[in-house]
C-alpha cells in the first residue's frame, strides 16, 4: 500500500477507534457528526475508486486541462498539505445518512480498494499522466491523488478529533 494512504488509515482508524454509536452522531449546532464525516470520506474514496474504474474502461486518462485557478489551489492543498476550511463539499460527496457503523467498519478498506485501483492506473498509464481530474484542484497524477487524499484526510481526522475533546467536555 501507498505509504500516504496507509497513514491515512492509521489516522482514521485511530480517531473513532472507541467511540460509541451516540458519540458518533453526536454534533453541535450546524456542524457534522463524526458519523457524517466519515460518511463524507468514505462516499469521497469510493468516488475516486469508481473516476479511477472509468479511466480504466477508457482506456486512457480522463484527466481535464488545468486552469491557473486549478493550480494555485492544488499547490495550496498537494505543495502545502493545507486544506483551507469553509468550502462546502461537492453534493456526491455529502453524507446521505449511510449506517455509522458500516461506514466506520468499512472505510479502512474502502481506502485499500482506491488505492488498488490508483495503482492500476498507475502501471497502465505511468506515474507522470494527469489521469483523472478532482472537481474543484483539476487534474492529478496517481501520486497527487493519494497526497490529496491523505491532506483531505487528515483535515476531517482534525475535525474528529475536535468532536472527541468536545464530547469529553459535555461528559465532565
């Protein structure tokens, strides 16, 4: 496995590791639960298993031309590792009320089976073809998409771990 997503893995892994059902959904005002941003990783790896899978189908990458607004955030987010806050996620990717417990016990997986199908793609097409395009960062190299996806990670692993201190709080 990617050395990106395998800390990506130990970070999630250990961010719920322990907290209940009510813990998970627990949220204050406005914001999501941890349930509903795990809901919101996980819909976001399957999404790139399933760009990944249709660039396999092709044959060739899907990868759009970038625009300069393109690269500036992508060196933001990939040259950074900064994922700024406030942007609203794409609708695909917004939590649907999936069960907290099939997402929590399936999102390590989830992340092993995006990264087989990057690394599929990463043999046929090598590892400097933009490949596939995010829909706000633009278009992305195998290895970009797994830096993405550990710096988008992290970013929530953040926000969980927040929750946690704040259920901890409202226990005491």
């Amino acid at each position: 496995m990617d050395p990106h997503l395998a800390t990506l893995q130990r970070a999630i892994a250990s961010a719920i590791d322990g907290l209940s059902a009510e813990q998970l959904a627990w949220h204050p005002p406005q914001k999501w639960c941890p349930a509903e941003i795990l809901e919101h990783l996980y819909l976001t790896y399957t999404g790139t298993t399933k760009g990944f899978g249709r660039v396999l189908a092709a044959g060739q990458p899907l990868a759009a031309k970038p625009t300069w607004k393109n690269r500036a955030q992508a060196t933001i987010v990939l040259g950074l590792g900064y994922m700024p806050s406030g942007r609203k996620a794409p609708t695909h990717s917004q939590p649907r009320g999936l069960p907290a417990q099939q997402v929590a016990s399936e999102i390590v997986s989830k992340i092993a089976e995006m990264d087989e199908a990057i690394a599929r793609c990463q043999e046929k097409f090598g590892s400097r073809a933009k490949v596939l395009s995010h829909p706000f960062l633009g278009p992305f190299t195998t290895s970009q998409w797994r830096k993405f996806h550990l710096v988008h990670g992290l970013h929530h692993v953040k926000q969980i771990h927040a929750l946690r201190n704040q259920i901890s709080r409202e226990a005491t």
